[in-house]
C-alpha cells in the first residue's frame, strides 16, 4: 500500500493505463464482476481511484482514492445511499456527483446537490436512443445539460475489457465520465477555470473495485 500511495507509481500507472486503452489484444484481460443497476448500490461496494489533479499544467496532486458504501439515510424523501472516503484526500463520492449521497431509480441515479439549498440531481441515466441528453435537475432550476450515449468499442485498461459502457458528457465544464452499467464509474476527467487558481484540471481512473454480490 504505501508503494500505491507514491505520486511517482501513481503517474506510472496512469501512463500504463492510457497506454492500455489502445491496445487491441485483450487475451490476458480478466473477466469482471457486475451488479445490479448502473452503479450498483449495497454497504460495502468499494471502489478504489488513481487521482491526478493539474493547476495550470502543472502537477499539483498525485494519490489513491477509495470510496466506500457505508451506510443508508433517508432524507426529503428519498432513500439514499452514503459513500465516503478512506484516505486522507479523499473526495467521499462517485466520480461524476456532488456530495456522498445518491439513490438508483430506474436506471437513473439522482444525486444529492447543495446550491442555496439541498435538491435531487439526476447525473447518469440509460440513453433512450444511441445520443441523449437531459437536464440535470429535478426540480428545472439551477440546471445543466448532460449527453449519454453508448461507446462504440469496448472501453479497455488494466482492470478488464468492458463492453456496452456509457460516455457522460457536460455543459457546465469540460467533463467526461465514462460507466460501466453494473460497475461503477471507470473513469471521469473535468477541467474548469477558477478566477483565484486558474485553469484545473482532475482525472480518476479505476483501478480496483470489490461488489457485495448477493
């Protein structure tokens, strides 16, 4: 563990996984296990990152991160499920949401967002056709557009070769989210300016998951 926590493996591994995701050979790619729903929501669910973060360019941050399922709360009525984080920079939420709350409706999955007060916020969903886009919120305020639709080659790195998986893309910022139905998310990228830093940028890329398979 403390040779995962070295920014130095950190950018290694993440140089092997790019180079991974364009490789046509999938022979020694392992079989996977998979849940039920788009993210798949039971207590224990463990979900562990390689996270880079960039301020203008420049390397700013390099570490693991591991999000766990750890309990369920009801609130607003809804029944959500609450992540956190086991390292010390750990974001606590799914790559792609706002907070440490979420809940699976019909292959939906709503998030639990803060802008002046607290609201449901729909961020992934199955496309109804091969392009989808939809507002983000529930309640039609303070919302942003976000498009799906299906990769067209399976999505391959270190873990397996996943097939069937989902691109997620933003108007708010430079986003993209990739998910694996039944998985998690595999990997999320956002850029955005920042009048105090400048331009930031973060990367999470999966590189290992444990499921409650029941």
């Amino acid at each position: 563990m403390i040779l995962k926590n070295n920014p130095i493996f950190i950018i290694a591994f993440l140089f092997f996984s790019l180079s991974c995701d364009n490789k046509d050979n999938t022979d020694e790619l392992q079989d996977y296990e998979v849940g039920d729903g788009l993210i798949p929501a039971a207590i224990g669910n463990m979900w562990i990152y390689a996270d880079s973060m960039w301020i203008e360019d420049t390397l700013y941050q390099a570490f693991i991160d591991t999000i766990v399922i750890g309990d369920t709360i009801h609130a607003l009525g809804y029944p959500w499920w609450f992540t956190k984080g086991m390292n010390e920079n750990s974001f606590r939420s799914i790559p792609g949401m706002h907070s440490s709350f979420f809940y699976n409706e019909n292959d939906t999955i709503i998030s639990l967002q803060y802008a002046w007060s607290f609201y449901p916020s729909i961020k992934f969903l199955l496309p109804i056709d091969s392009n989808t886009s939809f507002y983000t919120s529930i309640e039609d305020w303070h919302s942003h557009i976000r498009t799906v639709s299906y990769l067209d080659e399976p999505y391959i790195h270190s873990i397996a070769s996943f097939e069937d998986c989902l691109i997620f893309t933003g108007d708010e910022w430079n986003e993209e989210t990739i998910l694996k139905p039944g998985v998690g998310v595999l990997y999320h990228y956002v850029e955005r300016d920042d009048s105090w830093s400048g331009n930031r940028k973060l990367s999470k890329t999966l590189i290992e998951y444990d499921l409650v398979i029941e």
